[in-house]
C-alpha cells in the first residue's frame, strides 16, 4: 500500500517545537504581531496578554501595563527571525524551559526569590523610614546650621587677606556706641578659637557718607517705615518719625473724626496688640494682614485720636451725644418771643437768638453743642470751623517743619543757613500765612453775636492786602491794618531775594577767599604743595580754574533758585493742601449720615414684634457697609492724605532723605535669602 501522508511531512512532524517568551510595550504589540506574521509566513503561534499590574519602565520610569507573549514556532531560521524581530522591538525576551518539571522548578525558583526581594525591601523601608524619622527630627537644626555657614561664609568672601595671607581684613559700618561690644566679641572669638593673633578693631578714616542707623521697637517700627518710605534720612540728620508718632494720627483723626468708627478701629487694633505673639497672627501667609498687623500701634494710635477728635465734633456714627446738657435754651427763647402753638404750626423752622439773656449760657464744656445737629444750618457752622481749623493747623504743621531744619544747619556746622534760609523762610510764611492765622483768632476773639452782622470778612482783608488796596465796604479789623498788612507784604517780597541769592553768594565769596588764603604762599616765595582736593586741570592751571568756579557757582544758583521757587510756591500750595483736612472730614460726616438715614434708620419704622424682626437684618447691612465702606475705604483714605501732608507739605520743608539704610549682619535676615 502507498503512504496516506507525504513522506516529506514526516520530517516536519519529527522536528520539536520551541518556544520565545518575552514582554512588549502595548503601543508595539500591533506591529509586531504583523511583521511575525509576514515575516515567518504563519509558521508559529503567538499569545499575547497584559500583565495584571503595572510595572515602571527602567529606561523612562513610566508606569506602564506590559503585555506578555508567548510565541511557538518550529525550525531554527525562524526562531533567529523572531528573536531578531524581538529585538528590534526592544522587547525583553525571557529563557522558556522545555520540559513542564524544569518550568515548575523555574516557577517555584522566581516566587522563592520574589518572597525574598519583599522581605528585604519591606526591611529596607522600616530601616529608611527610622532614618527618615532621626532625619525630620534632626533637619530644622541642620537647615539652621547650614543657611548660618553660608551666610557666615558669604560675609568672609568679602574680606581681604593680609600681606602675610594670614589674616582677614573687613572693612565695616559700626555704630559707635556698639564697638565696646565688637572689641568684646573679637577677644572671645580669638580665646575661643585658640588664635595667636588677636584680633583687633581699628578706625580709619574714609570720605563715603556713613549709612544710617535709627533703632526702633515694636512701638516705633510702623512710623519708622511711613518715613523711610519716603527716604531714609542722610547721615545725622533730622529723623521726622518722633513727631510723626503724634501728628500723623492726629491729622489722620481730623478727617475721620467719629467716636463709634475710631472706637472700632481702636478695639481691632488692640486685640491685634494683645495677641501680637500668637503664631497664627505672626506667621500669616496673607499679605494684606501682614500689613496690618505691622501697623498694629499705628492703627491703635489712629482710633484713638479718631475717638478724640469725635467728641470734639460731637459725632458717634454721624449722631451726636449729650455728654453735658445744652448751652442753648430753646424754653427761654420761646417765653421771650411768645411762640404760640398757631405760630409753631406754621413755622417748623425757629431761630434762637444768642443775644437774648438766658438763650445761650456760653461755651460747650468740650467739643461741639449736641443742639447743633439738629439745626438747619450746621453744616455751614461745621464747614466754617472745620476750614479755619485746617488752615491754623497747617499753617503751625509747616512752620515746626521749617523749625526743624534750624537743627540740621546747627549740626552740620551750616550756621550761615540760619540767617540766609531759616530766617527768610519763617519772614515768608509768618508775614503771609501767619499773619492769616492771626486774623482768623482775633476776629474769633473780638467780634461776638451781639456784632456778629458786622464783623468784617476774612477773605476780601486778605486778598486786599496783596493789592495794596483796602474796601471800604468791609471795615478793618483794627486800627492801623492797611499799614501793618503793607509792611508784611514788604517783608514778604524782601525776604525772597535772600533766600534766593544768599546761599550762592556767600558760597562764591567763601570760596574766593579759601583760594586767595592758597595762593599767598605763593606770593611770599614759599613753596606749597598741591592739596590733596586740588584736580589735575587745577593743578595744570596754576590755581582755580575761572570755568569751574563758573560751573560750581551756577550750580549752586540753580538749586538755590530751584528751592526758593518750591518753597514760595509750596507755601501757598501746601496751605490750600491742607484744605483736605476739611474736605475728607465732612465727606466722612455726610457719608456716615446718608448710610445712618439710608439703611439703620428704616429698621426704627415697625413698632410691633415684626419692627425687631426686620431690624436684625438691617443692622447687619448697617454693620457690613460700615464696616466696608467708612472704617476700610474712608479710613484708607484718610491714612493716604495724612501721608501725603506729612511727606510732601511736612518734610520737605527740612528733610533730605538721601541716605541709606545700615544692614548690619544677622543670622535671622540672612538665613532667609
């Protein structure tokens, strides 16, 4: 009988099946699958299935879900395909034992050897993980220790060696009262450390401008601040910051005058005070807290002169109180002018006359009569005292800021100042705005209600007497006005040629007289050598050279000019300025007033159970709007014009503020860079 098979299939049948084992990324599974395909014609088998937990890729450290394949195959040429293929692919390709018992042993082989991994690396975690735990303890100190010997480090980059390179030199800013303590700390860090040089503090003279130094407490910081952000005050002179403790709220309270608002600045402020350590309040990450909370004594400061100057103004969120009885009797005025009850029907307005006995008995014991908020015309009463009050008040700002600069002349040995500056100066404002002053006290002085109809206006006096002229419909003051206003006028003008030339004047001649006091020697045949200030064109020349005295001598003129020009021109612009006093003082009172009648006083209108239902809500509105428009926005407002007044109308009337800050070595500024 003939074979049923062909005897060429017995040979394929005779040879053994091998297998590949290995893992493949998923995104290359499709392509491989396709080139084992075409590449060895079918001849094999292949299985492919993901693993059933992700594992990290060594090369990229991705996590990815592998997928395992198993392909079968027979013949040697295509088992070097695939492993060809495999590699290509940059599959890891895996031993695949033949027999089941050698692939049950390799099973049993690889689990041990998993066990064994676990426990070591379930070991190795406990023993990182107590590591770690010394290490979190131990850190904080290590950071401290090494943010120290860095910044340590960095100050002993700035030294110098030594001829010998043997010892560092650093030249330093220290204040002179502090280096006792310097020379204490350089002896115990020589014994400490066992050095046999000791070392030693030794001043030297030097031509730079010292940096300044003012030290300040919790209390002072904040006011320090408001004036260096303006400028930090040059070498020795005036530091403003003392007598801004006390102005600077004080004007601030006069444009936000009110005893319920100042009173609940006051209480935030000092809980802010009272809790100042506490860390949540210290460490706060918040910006703008960060800000108040540094202000803290400024802020306390602020209220409590908002509630003072609110008992002068008599207002408690725009209400008034009756702290003493009235000095206006309305009983009196009414049985001298027989009001009738017909004649109170038809009249609702009544005026009481302060020149009927018994209607006014005189002053208010402090601050403003109550009676006054409930008359028609207190708002004129209020803008007229409140415009006067700014201008007096400004007036005596500016002059002790021109008073403050006679300190800076005596002390930078400037005494010629006093007489061609400080003098022409205080003639200018006193003659002019002084004077102002004075009219508006003697015409409160002088005229009372029984001639109050006739008492004379401020303004026009005022604006006749820099015409020279005077109005005969508006009678003098007293005798001999025409004349005194003349002569201040004159006094004025005069003064303005002083400031202006003296300064360059006796410059030029101090000048010219130190270059003739060189130049004798010369003339008496004796040899003189160069100073050490003497230019190389000076030196060229012979002497001084005629184009640098120009150059310095119009130099001096120009800032002199520049300054007297700012100064007579800021006198009558720093008075109008002041006038905000008056202007943010009544938009806080008509503010507060129109939120009182607008919303607090609509929860007064029910009588019944529902009046005290609605009133709840109301109130809360009543306190958010306070809250966040007349102690946030108005009080913002304020702080920014008694800035401006204490920087601009203030401090430039004696402050510089060229200087710089001294930053002296500290573990706890430099650790945080």
């Amino acid at each position: 009988h003939e074979p049923i098979l062909d005897p060429s299939l017995h040979q394929h049948l005779d040879r053994k099946i091998n297998f590949v084992a290995g893992v493949i990324h998923p995104w290359r599974v499709s392509a491989f699958e396709r080139l084992l395909w075409r590449a060895c014609r079918g001849y094999l088998v292949a299985s492919f299935v993901e693993m059933p937990e992700p594992m990290e890729d060594p090369a990229t450290g991705e996590t990815i879900t592998w997928v395992i394949f198993l392909i079968s195959y027979w013949g040697e040429q295509i088992g070097q395909k695939i492993r060809k293929i495999s590699d290509c692919f940059h599959c890891q390709v895996y031993p695949y034992p033949e027999s089941e018992a050698s692939r049950e042993e390799t099973m049993n082989g690889l689990h041990s050897q998993i066990q064994d991994l676990s426990l070591v690396l379930e070991e190795t975690e406990q023993y990182l993980a107590q590591v770690l735990d010394k290490v979190a303890v131990a850190l904080p100190t290590w950071r401290v220790q090494v943010q120290k010997m860095k910044a340590i480090y960095l100050v002993l980059n700035q030294c110098s060696f030594d001829v010998t390179q043997k010892c560092l030199i650093a030249e330093v800013w220290c204040p002179v009262r502090d280096l006792t303590q310097v020379q204490d700390a350089l002896r115990q860090g020589s014994y400490k450390s066992g050095s046999s040089v000791e070392c030693f503090v030794q001043r030297i003279p030097t031509s730079e401008s010292p940096p300044t130094l003012i030290r300040t407490n919790k209390f002072t910081a904040g006011f320090q601040s408001i004036v260096d952000a303006y400028g930090v005050a040059s070498y020795q002179e005036v530091n403003p910051a003392p007598y801004a403790i006390i102005t600077f709220p004080f004007i601030f309270a006069i444009m936000f005058g009110d005893v319920g608002h100042g009173l609940l600045m006051f209480l935030f402020a000092l809980w802010m005070v009272v809790y100042e350590n506490s860390p949540s309040l210290r460490q706060a990450s918040n910006e703008i807290w960060q800000t108040f909370f540094e202000g803290r004594y400024l802020i306390l400061l602020m209220g409590a002169f908002s509630i003072y100057t609110g008992f002068i103004y008599n207002e408690c969120f725009s209400k008034a109180t009756v702290i003493f009885p009235s000095a206006w009797s309305v009983a009196t005025m009414a049985n001298h002018s027989s009001w009738s009850s017909a004649y109170l029907a038809t009249h609702p307005t009544l005026t009481l006359d302060p020149n009927v006995t018994g209607v006014f008995r005189g002053p208010y014991p402090f601050g403003i009569d109550p009676i006054w908020s409930l008359a028609t015309n207190h708002l004129n009463f209020l803008n007229s005292f409140k415009m006067k009050m700014s201008v007096v008040l400004g007036i005596v700002h500016m002059g002790f800021g021109v008073l403050l600069g006679v300190f800076n002349h005596v002390h930078f040995q400037q005494r010629h100042r006093l007489v061609l500056e400080f003098l022409p100066e205080m003639v200018f404002l006193l003659a002019l705005f002084g004077y102002l002053v004075f009219l508006i006290f003697y015409k409160w002085i002088t005229f009372s209600a029984a001639d109050s109809l006739v008492a004379p206006s401020i303004l026009i006096h005022f604006i006749d007497m820099f015409l020279f002229t005077s109005n005969a419909g508006n009678l003098p003051l007293y005798r001999g006005q025409v004349a005194v206003q003349t002569v201040l006028v004159v006094l004025a003008l005069a003064s303005v040629p002083v400031l202006l030339l003296g300064t360059p004047l006796y410059l030029c001649c101090r000048r010219r007289q130190v270059a003739t006091e060189e130049q004798e020697p010369l003339l008496e045949g004796q040899e003189a050598g160069n100073s050490v200030n003497t230019t190389k064109e000076d030196v060229e020349s012979g002497g001084h050279s005629p184009d640098a005295e120009h150059l310095d001598f119009a130099e001096i003129f120009m800032h002199q000019a520049i300054h007297t020009i700012e100064y007579c021109l800021g006198c009558v612009s720093n008075t109008a300025s002041y006038l905000r006093l008056w202007a943010l003082s009544l938009a806080h009172a008509q503010l507060s007033e129109v939120l009182w009648t607008m919303v607090m006083r609509n929860g007064f209108v029910g009588l019944s159970y529902v009046g005290g239902v609605v009133l709840v809500p109301v109130f809360a509105a009543f306190a958010v709007l306070t809250v966040a428009i007349l102690l946030v926005m108005e009080g913002l407002s304020a702080f920014l014009h008694a800035l401006r007044l204490h920087w601009v109308e203030f401090q430039n009337k004696f402050y510089v503020g060229a200087g710089y800050k001294l930053c002296p070595f500290a573990f706890a500024v430099d650790t945080g860079e």
